[in-house]
C-alpha cells in the first residue's frame, strides 16, 4: 500500500537522550540568541566563544536575519510553498515557517534536527497556519534518504523546494563528506528549487576564528569545522547564485534604509537549480 501524503511527523516518539552536562551546539547558539533554552555547560562554553571571538554574536544574529530574508523573499516574490529547513535548532522569533506563511499562508515546512531538546520545543512550537503545515524529523543531516523519506510525508518533491541549510554544515567534518551530503539533497529536489546556505567562516577573523573553535571543539561532543570563502563557494556549485553572490550575512539584500552592514565571520548565499 502506497503512504499517504502529507502524514504528520510531529508526533513521532521523542528521543530520551540527553546529556545536560555537555554543551550542544543548537543550545549554545540558543544562550547567543538571548534565549533560554540552555544548560549550564551551554552558557560556559558560549562564554568563552564570545570571549575569544566577540564577533561571533553579530554573525548569529545575523544568520536569523539571513533567513528571515531569504525566506520572505523566496515566498513572496519567487513563490516557493515548500522549505525543508535542516539544522533548524532550537525555536526563536522569527521561524521559517512563521516567516513563508506570513507571505504565504499555504507554504508547507519541514524542520529538521537531531537534538531532543529541539524536537520538544518544536512539538509545541512549531505549530502551522491552517493553510499550511508543520513537521519535525528527528534526524541527523548526513542521514539524507532518512530525511527525503520522512520529509515526503509534508512535502511534494517532485515540487520546487526551497533547502534550508543555514548553519549547520559546520558541524559536518570533512571526514563525513559535507559537499557529497549537499549534492544529493540538492538531486532529489526538482528544477525551480532553491539552496539557502550559511556558513560561519574561517577566513574573516582568521586568528580569532582558529583559537574560538579550537576551545569550543574542547567542549562539544560532536566538534565543528569552520571553512574558508572557497571552501563554502564548493557547496553551491552545479546550482545558480543569485545576486549578490557568496557574501557574508549583513550583506545578502539588506534592509533598505537599514544600517551600514558591518563584517561578520560568515558566508551565505541563495541559489537556484535550473
């Protein structure tokens, strides 16, 4: 018998793992954001990141404004119904789909993470417009036909989608071959659909940037691996950048009217398959 389409996911049993005592990075980002959803060893080890490298709060902070632009533009204006947002981490103001169905009240999104603390505020978060929907898959990124299968279940792709990968191929090393994970999420969504990607980087504020992740890597169980302008440019090849190409955070479409847009340690970009 085929699945049904569309099958809610958000109800899928929670993992009960989870160890408070090592930092993670969704919660240390979380501590960055001014948010509350952390533990005492989250806190430490984002003091001591903002410590080595104060820039660093400017670049998450503006990550979540990237995406707040990027999606209201890719809904709005490119009329994209569909977001699979992987890394999604911990919900904050301005989510993916609180952004896409403000623009479009009918778009379907798709968050994926594999922290048990994301999937329980997500559970009673996330919750979509009427028109829309909603789901969580419980899944780690380099698990892509576990992700593509559950994301079936919400989303048409066969459909243009828009994929979501903002902040989180960070925490795939090169030994787990990131640009192979991007490549085949990018094949199985269709032409018309749409990569966003950030990345924090290695090469703007380089001696701050080394010694930050190197202390950070100390702490987290599973490290992080900050990459170069070319290193990112190598994730979006095979995919059209849209303009104004691969640039740091506060420079991809600002605001007009906004402020000056200052340097942050991060590359983003938005990209279209044709």
């Amino acid at each position: 018998m085929a699945k049904p389409r569309f099958r809610s996911v958000v109800d899928r049993p929670a993992p009960m793992h989870l160890d408070i005592g090592v930092p993670h990075i969704a919660r240390v980002y979380d501590y960055c954001l001014g948010g509350k959803n952390n533990f005492a060893a989250d806190r430490a080890a984002a003091e001591e990141f903002v410590q080595a490298m104060p820039g660093i709060l400017a670049a998450v902070r503006s990550a979540r404004a990237f995406l707040v632009r990027a999606v209201w533009f890719l809904a709005a204006d490119c009329g994209i119904r569909q977001f699979l947002d992987i890394g999604t981490g911990l919900p904050t103001a301005n989510n993916t789909h609180q952004v896409a169905q403000q623009a479009a009240p009918d778009s379907r999104i798709v968050y994926v993470d594999n922290d048990p603390m994301v999937l329980a505020h997500a559970r009673a978060l996330l919750t979509s417009s009427r028109e829309g929907a909603t789901a969580y898959v419980d899944a780690d990124l380099r698990n892509v036909d576990e992700i593509l299968e559950e994301a079936s279940y919400t989303l048409d792709l066969t459909r243009p989608v828009a994929l979501m990968l903002v902040g989180v191929l960070h925490c795939i090393p090169d030994s787990d071959d990131p640009y192979g994970i991007v490549r085949r999420l990018v094949a199985a969504i269709p032409p018309g659909s749409y990569l966003v990607l950030g990345h924090p980087a290695s090469d703007v504020e380089a001696e701050a940037s080394a010694q930050a992740t190197a202390g950070l890597n100390k702490k987290l169980a599973e490290p992080v691996t900050w990459r170069t302008r070319d290193q990112v440019a190598r994730f979006v090849e095979g995919v059209t950048m849209l303009e104004p190409g691969l640039v740091q955070y506060s420079q991809w479409r600002p605001d007009p009217g906004g402020l000056p847009a200052k340097p942050v340690p991060a590359w983003c970009a938005v990209a279209r398959k044709e």
